[in-house]
C-alpha cells in the first residue's frame, strides 16, 4: 500500500514533468516564445539570456534556425541576426559553461525542425 501512495504523489508528477517538458523550459516558460531579431553580446551584464550551444539536438531547449531575413523570423526558435543591439528584439551571449547558461540551444539546417522539442 505504501508502494503505491509513493508511485502516486512523488514519481507520477517528477515522470510527467520531465518527460513533457525540459527543466529550463519549467522554470523559464519564455524559451519557448524566444523569436525575430537577436543579437549576440559580448558582455554578459548586457544580455537577456546566457545561452550554451549544444553539439547534440537531443539535449537542447530551443532548436535554433536562422534566418536570412528578419521578416521570417517570426516563430518559435527562427532568429535573424542583428548587427545593431538597438534593433535586436533579445540580446543573448553565447557561453562556453553550460552551467553558467539560462538555456541551451542547437542551431539546425532544417527551419520546420526549429522551435521547443518537447
């Protein structure tokens, strides 16, 4: 009996939440909506994300397509790269330590494959 109250209260809600949707995704629910004109920082004082790039697309929160033009750039995970940070909607610095990162990212070649994985 205490078997199941335990399968029932702790692991069902950890399963379920893991399984659907990343732990970045969980805490930071705007990963998601991150779309249009980006621009890369230098200074990470100056950013609204610290992102890491993932060398695997299985581990990432956002699956990154960019674009040639900012007018395509209007879903989920479609950025154009800004060369002025006046213009960019987000200004995001690309960290070398994943675990001083906001969020991951993995830049793919196929635009249908960009937004949230899960």
């Amino acid at each position: 009996m205490n078997l199941k109250i335990f399968i029932r209260i702790i692991l069902f809600p950890v399963i379920f939440l893991t399984g659907n949707i990343s732990f970045a995704q969980l805490n930071n629910p705007v990963i998601c909506k991150i779309y249009g004109s980006v621009y890369l920082e230098e200074d990470p004082k100056k950013a609204d994300f610290k992102v890491y790039v993932e060398t695997s697309e299985a581990f990432a929160d956002l699956i990154v397509f960019l674009q040639n033009n900012r007018l395509y750039a209007d879903k989920a995970g479609l950025w154009y790269l800004s060369e002025s940070r006046n213009i960019a909607d987000f200004r995001i610095f690309i960290t070398e330590s994943k675990k001083n990162s906001d969020f991951t990212i993995f830049y793919t070649k196929t635009e249908s494959f960009a937004g949230c994985p899960r």
